[in-house]
C-alpha cells in the first residue's frame, strides 16, 4: 500500500483529502506545517508527499527546496497544492523541486492520476 504524506494546514482540507485517499487504498499520514512535512519525510519514508504551498513554519516552497537538496529525501515526489492557479505558480512550484502541481478545490480524479503517474502504479 502506497504511502502518502499529506502537508496542509487547513484541517477540513486534510480530513476530506484524507478520507477520500484511504478509501482510494492509500496509507496517509498528516502533517500540519511545513517543518513537520520534513521531519516525518526523514523518519517515515513516504512514497509521495502532497505539499499545501502556504503553510506556517516554512511554507511549501522551503519545503520542496530543502527535500530536492537532502539526499535521502530527493526522490520522494512532490505534488504542490494551492489555491494559486497563476500559470507563474506553476513555474514557481516546479522550480522549487515540485515535480507536479494541482489546484485547489482538489478534482480527486485529477490529482489520483497524477499520484498514480508519479508512483508509476498507472499510465
């Protein structure tokens, strides 16, 4: 069972997003800042992470900075969400380590290809 990590703040966002990836087969975990995403990248090995781009204690870019530039976190994929749905966001997102992004309102059909593409268990 994949494990994914789950970066948000916002704890409506986290329970829905949740729910729905445990009923898809998914193991979640839950991080609440951006700090915390890290840590537990370091000690619990996810398969993926979902990363909120605005979260407290180091947001989202810091976040995917820092993993793309740790060694044993490199080659966890990160999957940027935000409310910014600029075409620069984008950009931004994927120059900061990201190696997919979505927007917010979340279109579960959407963001599962993506998990599945970037874990390779589809497409």
């Amino acid at each position: 069972m994949p494990k994914i990590l789950l970066v948000e703040d916002n704890e409506m966002n986290r329970d829905m997003l949740s729910r729905r990836l445990i009923r898809k087969g998914y193991e979640v975990l839950l991080a609440v800042d951006g700090q915390l995403g890290i840590d537990m990248s370091l000690s619990d090995k996810p398969d993926l992470m979902l990363l909120d781009m605005s979260l407290p204690i180091k947001d989202g870019w810091q976040v995917a900075r820092e993993m793309k530039a740790t060694p044993s976190l490199q080659a966890i994929p990160i999957i940027a969400l935000t409310a910014h749905a600029m075409a620069d966001d984008r950009q931004r997102a994927l120059l900061a380590g990201c190696d997919d992004y979505d927007t917010k309102p979340v279109d579960l059909p959407r963001l599962l290809g993506k998990i599945e593409y970037l874990l390779g268990t589809k497409g």
